[in-house]
C-alpha cells in the first residue's frame, strides 16, 4: 500500500511541477491524474496493490470533503454576497453536463444501433 500511495503521490507532484513550471492553467492534481492514466494505459492498467489503495481511498473519500465544508461554515457570509453568480455558475454547469451526457449517450446508441436493413 505504501508503494502505491507513494506512486500517487509521485504523479500529483509531477504534475503540480509541471503546471507551475510552464505556468498553465491547469491544476498540477488534473495533470499528474492525466500522466497516471497514460503510464496506465501503457503498462496495461493497475497492478493489484494500486487497485486496493484506490479502492481503500475511495471508500474513505467523503473525508476529503470536510476542508470544503468548513470552507462553506467559514465563508458563509461572502457566499451570502455572491450568491447569484455562484448560483448561476451551479445551475448552468448542471445542466450543461446533463446535456452533455445526453447527447454522448445518444451518439453512442445510434453507433450501437444495427442498419436499417439488419432489423427485419
């Protein structure tokens, strides 16, 4: 567990050095995750400790989302000031990713679908 541990946290600075060095908008986290998925995919996909720390992480993953709930109790009164554009930002994300996976999910239907001629 401890390699594992220690191979996630490896690629998250990789990429936290990468996105400072080259000054990129990007998180430093969302590269490192890019650069694990692509030494996943050309070694053939996680080894057996990998997938159990992953597994045990994910379990514990609604811990990580104390710091963001304090963050909300802590600055309740700026979100209170903000509130409409926070608002905006939520809805408008929300149902863009719904029509988003809408129209993914009807691509991918269609592809699946057998020729006009097949289905008699």
């Amino acid at each position: 567990m401890l390699a594992a541990l220690t191979l996630l946290l490896l690629f998250q600075l990789a990429g936290e050095v990468i996105a400072r060095a080259l000054a990129l908008p990007i998180p430093g986290p969302v590269i490192g995750m890019a650069l694990l998925f692509l030494a996943l995919l050309v070694r053939g996909g996680p080894g057996d400790d990998l997938r159990s720390t992953a597994g045990t992480l994910l379990q514990h993953l609604s811990l990580l989302f104390v710091p963001a709930g304090t963050g909300v109790v802590l600055y309740g009164s700026r979100i209170a000031d903000e509130w409409l554009p926070l608002g905006v930002a939520l809805v408008g994300s929300t149902a863009l990713a719904i029509a988003v996976t809408a129209l993914v999910l009807q691509a991918l239907l269609r592809r699946r679908e057998p020729p006009a001629e097949d289905r008699r």
